[in-house]
C-alpha cells in the first residue's frame, strides 16, 4: 500500500484505528513493563500474534528518554542487537502529547525512525502509588499493515509474489508475440523491397500494417498489465484503481479496431469493395467502444463521489 492510500484510508477510518490502538496500550498496561525488558518482550511476543501489524513497544522516562531498547519481533526472531537504548524522544509527538494527559493518546500519522514507514504511536503514562510518574509505555504501528489489517487483507496480501509471477510471466509471453509481428512485418518490408513486381506494392503494404497494428496493440496491453499489475500498486477498494485498468485495456483494443477498420475501407477504396462493409461495422464497433467507454469513464467517477460522500 502506498503512502497516499494509506493516508485516505487512515482518515475514512481514523476514529476505529484510534480505538483500536486505545485498546491495545490499554491492555498491556502494566507498571512492570516500565522497568523490566523481559516483560516488554513476553508482551510483544504475544501483542504480535495478535496484532501483526505492531512494529516497536518501548518505554520513556519523565523527560522524554528511552529507558529501554527498541522491542520488534524483527530482533526478537533475528536476534538482532536491539536499539534506541538512551534515545532522547522529547520531540517526538507520541511524548508531547503523553506528558500531560491522563488517558491514552493516538498520534497522527508520521514516519517511523525504524522502519522509515507511516506509523501511529499509541502512549499511556504509568504512574506511582504517589501520583509521580513512573514512565511512558509507547507502542508503534505499521500505518499499512494496520489498515490492511482491519479490511481482512492480510491473506491476499501473502500471495501477492505469487500474483506477480503469473503477471510477469504473461507479460513475457505477450512480449515474445510482439517480438514474432515485428519479425514477421521485418520479412514482409524486405520482400517488398526487393519485389519487382507492381501488384505486390499494393496488397504487401496492408499485411506489413496488420502486423505492425497487432504488434503496437498487443505491446500496448502488456505494457498496460506491467504497469497496473507488476510495477504500480494496485488498491483493490479504490474504483479508481480498478476503472484506470479498465480504461487502458479498452483503449489499446479500440486503437487497434480502428486502425484495422481504417485499412479495410483503404482495400475497399482500392478495388476490393467486399471489404466496404466489414469496414464500416467495425468502424461502428470502434463508435460504440468509445462511447461506452466515456459512458463508463462518466458513471464511474461520479459514483466514486457519491460514494466518498457517503462515508
């Protein structure tokens, strides 16, 4: 998920994920986290099966300093040596907005100094049987991770390698037919050069066509599944996502319906009036593509509206 679909998702959905991360400091609450690691870590090993999205539990003194390392399950099942030990955190927003309140707080989306992704921090003070405080508990969330999370896309999300072989591989495939047109519309420019005879410049040209327009619409559609399905990301819940994809399919089947209409009326003009007719279907064909497709385009977007206004 990238950084601006997870922003438009965290604002439709703000008020649940702060709820969410409300309840999970609140549950772990526990003054033995301030001062003994080994609790952080039993707590985050069991806060990550639970949770997969959480990325650091830690603890802060009155002051804004780390009193503990940063707990992740990446140094946890890496045994990497863990950080941020002495760190000073007094301007971070999960510390300003903790040192004064008497509740849970939830910070806004900000980038993480670990993991350099978007992340939410959730802090709650603990405090002494004399009301001094004893330090702050401050969890980290993946933005991406959390949102995905909460819209159950946590399994299409472990096969999307698989999704992008099978992508890549017919991609590769498309590719490999585009490379036999050009081939083919090569042989057919050199056998025409080298032909003497006056019927072969009217009739080889329009194959040499057809192949270079079949070439152009087949490159084009996989350069369409490359970019949409390979390369971009691809929010499955936007309609924008989904109808941008489906714009650009028609588009390349409609350049190539027209082209191949245009050489049909071409043929017709120059002595094969059979082909008047395919000519002038397919040409309607192309007309009732485009207007579908505006008709599509149109309906499409104005529904993405009403639909955003709903929410």
């Amino acid at each position: 998920m990238n950084y601006i679909s997870a922003l438009e998702s965290y604002h439709q959905y703000r008020d649940t994920i702060h709820e969410l991360m409300a309840s999970i400091v609140t549950g772990v609450h526990d003054h033995r986290l301030i001062r003994n690691e080994d609790a952080l870590i039993s707590s985050m090993q069991w806060l990550q099966k639970n949770y997969p999205f959480l990325n650091l539990i830690f603890t802060l003194d009155d002051l804004g300093v780390q009193t503990s390392h940063n707990i992740s399950c990446r140094n946890i099942h890496n045994k990497r040596p863990p950080k941020g030990l002495g760190a000073d955190r007094s301007h971070r927003p999960y510390y300003k907005l903790a040192k004064d309140s008497d509740s849970v707080i939830v910070t806004d989306p900000y980038l993480s100094s670990d993991s350099h992704n978007l992340c939410i921090s959730s802090a709650i003070r603990c405090l002494n049987d004399d009301n001094s405080l004893l330090g702050i508990l401050v969890i980290d969330i993946d933005l991406a991770d959390a949102i995905e999370f909460l819209m159950g896309d946590t399994r299409r999300k472990r096969f999307q390698p698989f999704f992008l072989g099978i992508y890549s591989l017919i991609v590769i495939g498309l590719f490999f037919v585009v490379g036999i047109l050009l081939y083919s519309a090569a042989v057919e420019i050199s056998s025409l050069l080298q032909s003497e005879q006056a019927s072969d410049l009217h009739l080889k040209p329009f194959g040499i066509i057809i192949f270079l327009t079949l070439a152009l619409a087949i490159f084009d559609l996989g350069k369409t599944i490359l970019e949409e399905e390979v390369l971009m990301h691809k929010d499955v819940y936007r309609h924008s996502s989904t109808r941008r994809t489906i714009t650009r399919f028609i588009a390349a089947i409609l350049i190539a319906v027209s082209i191949e209409s245009l050489l049909l009326m071409f043929k017709s003009v120059l002595g094969s009036p059979e082909y008047l007719s395919n000519a002038v279907a397919m040409m309607a064909t192309a007309i009732g593509l485009l207007v579908g497709l505006g008709a599509y385009v149109y309906l499409g977007a104005r529904a993405e509206v009403i639909l955003k206004n709903r929410s």
